[in-house]
C-alpha cells in the first residue's frame, strides 16, 4: 500500500460513524445524506447502521440466526452444519469430507467453497481463516450491530443443484408499511455468484423481472425462469420477516429445496447504487412506520 492511501485509510478509520458513513454515501450514491430526517431507502439503512435494533446482534450473526430460523419455520430450512469448531486445526480439516463450504459468521463475503478437498490445503483454509476472523467487521462499513458478535468459523453442507453448480442467491425484500399485514416484495436473484460472469435481477413478487439494478451486478440477458417453488420461497420470507418494518432474506432453492442463507438488515450498508434514482425515495416510502430517533447499540 503506497503512502497516501496508508494515509487515506488512517484518516477514515479515525473518522466518526456518522461522518464515515455521510462521506461513503456522498461517493458512492452521489449525494450527502439525511440521516436525521431520513427520506429514502439509503439514508433510513444509515440511521439503523447507527442506531441499530437490539435484535439485529443475534439475527446477523449467521449461527445464533438459526435457533431463529428453527423456531419461526423449522429445522427444514436450515443448511446442514458439518462443524463448528472452537479453533480451526488440522484435526478439524483431515474430519472435513470432499466437498463443503467454509464460513465465518460475523459479516459479509466470508464464504470459501471447496468443491475437492485434495485440491486445497489446510494451511491455505488456515490462512483465510484467520484473515477473517482478524477482520472487525463493523471497523468495514461502520455498522454496529456488527461491534458484539464474536468471530467464529463454522462449515456448511456444499449446496448444489443437478448441474452441479451452486445455486442463486435469492435476496428476498420484505417491507411492512405501517398498517400492512403482508409485505411489499422485492426480490434479487444473484445467480452465478462464484463464477466468471455474476448477474443481479430483480422481480415483483409474481416474478415479473423489473427493469432496475441495485448494487454493482450487471443484469442478465434474459428473466431466469419462475421457480416452481415461488410461493413457499415467499411464504418462508414473510415468516422470517414478521416484527420487522424491513429486513432482507437471503434463501437458496436448489431443486425443490428451500434452505435459509441469512438475514439482512443494513444491505450495503446504506451505500447502495439505485437505478432509476427514485427507486431508493420509493422503497424508502415503503418504510413508512413513525420515525423514532430509536434505540441506540
């Protein structure tokens, strides 16, 4: 790292939550924020990185998530877990099988998969493993619910459909205005995520694919086909969803499968790049419950 972006950084990490986060929004969505009137979708994702829910710790830590998830739709829905060890060691390594996904619970992008454990190391696992679990999560994009989950690494069943390739990301938007029972969805599908040519979409909820991008994925050539599981993909969504005014539910549909990946609270951190631009004053309309200057982490 040269000089000045040595120095750069310095000056980020000593710059307060709400003055990083303003910044970040200004560079990347193309304006200052409000955050203390905050109007759109971006901007109310920044007040909640600041003032996080209480309830956010346990939900986004990717194991606690789960006695969550059992409770409110099953242990169906929840990948199986190979381990969990205190430590990772090469002991823990030589127990794993051929093929499994290696995860650490404590923020984003912490995902290995390893589709032929013989053309892997432990010492190169340990290496990664330890880069992750150094890495403080909240110090990454100032989200401070992510402050008191404590780092673990932990390995999944490798999910995988018939063509042997890893499933879609199904990123599942529920918002429950003020008075609603059901929610307003929004769903991004995120298919060849771990290959050479990623792609984001996203649908209404009777699958019709819309014409707006959010984050960084180029959209496909063409709509992916309805999953014939579509209402019960919704239906675990709104399940997992009930009590919040807006949470984001990742789940994986392989086959006729439905698994749970995790819930999000603060999507890009309140950074995300919306096109049309009215899309994020639209899905912050949708966040419509009285504003409170709310519990503080």
């Amino acid at each position: 790292m040269s000089i000045g972006k040595a120095l750069g950084k310095a000056v980020l990490d000593c710059m307060p939550d709400r003055v990083f986060l303003s910044i970040a929004h200004r560079r990347k969505v193309g304006r200052f924020p409000n955050i203390t009137h905050p109007r759109t979708f971006n901007e109310k994702i920044l007040h909640r990185c600041l003032y996080p829910d209480a309830r956010f710790v346990d939900l986004t830590d990717k194991l606690t998530v789960r006695d969550y998830v059992r409770r409110k739709v099953g242990e169906q829905y929840l990948i199986p877990l190979i381990a969990t060890p205190p430590a990772f060691t090469r002991d823990v390594f030589d127990a794993l099988p051929s093929k499994f996904v290696m995860k650490a619970n404590h923020g984003s992008g912490f995902v290995e998969v390893v589709r032929d454990k013989s053309k892997t190391s432990f010492e190169a696992l340990q290496r990664l493993a330890q880069r992750w679990l150094a890495t403080d999560f909240y110090r990454v994009a100032r989200e401070r619910h992510y402050r008191t989950i404590k780092p673990r690494i932990y390995f999944e069943h490798l999910l995988l459909e018939s063509n042997e390739e890893v499933p879609a990301d199904i990123k599942i938007h529920c918002f429950f205005s003020e008075g609603q029972t059901k929610p307003t969805i929004y769903i991004a599908v995120i298919s060849d995520r771990f290959g050479e040519h990623p792609r984001g979409d996203t649908y209404d909820a009777n699958w019709n694919r819309l014409d707006l991008a959010i984050g960084h994925y180029l959209r496909s050539m063409q709509a992916a086909p309805r999953p014939a599981n579509l209402a019960a993909l919704l239906a675990v969504a709104t399940s997992l969803a009930e009590g919040f005014e807006y949470v984001r539910v990742d789940l994986y549909a392989p086959g006729d499968k439905i698994y749970f990946g995790e819930l999000t609270f603060t999507p890009g951190a309140g950074v995300f790049p919306m096109v049309p631009e009215d899309l994020d004053y639209e899905w912050g309309r949708l966040m419509n419950r009285p504003f409170m200057q709310g519990a503080r982490a």
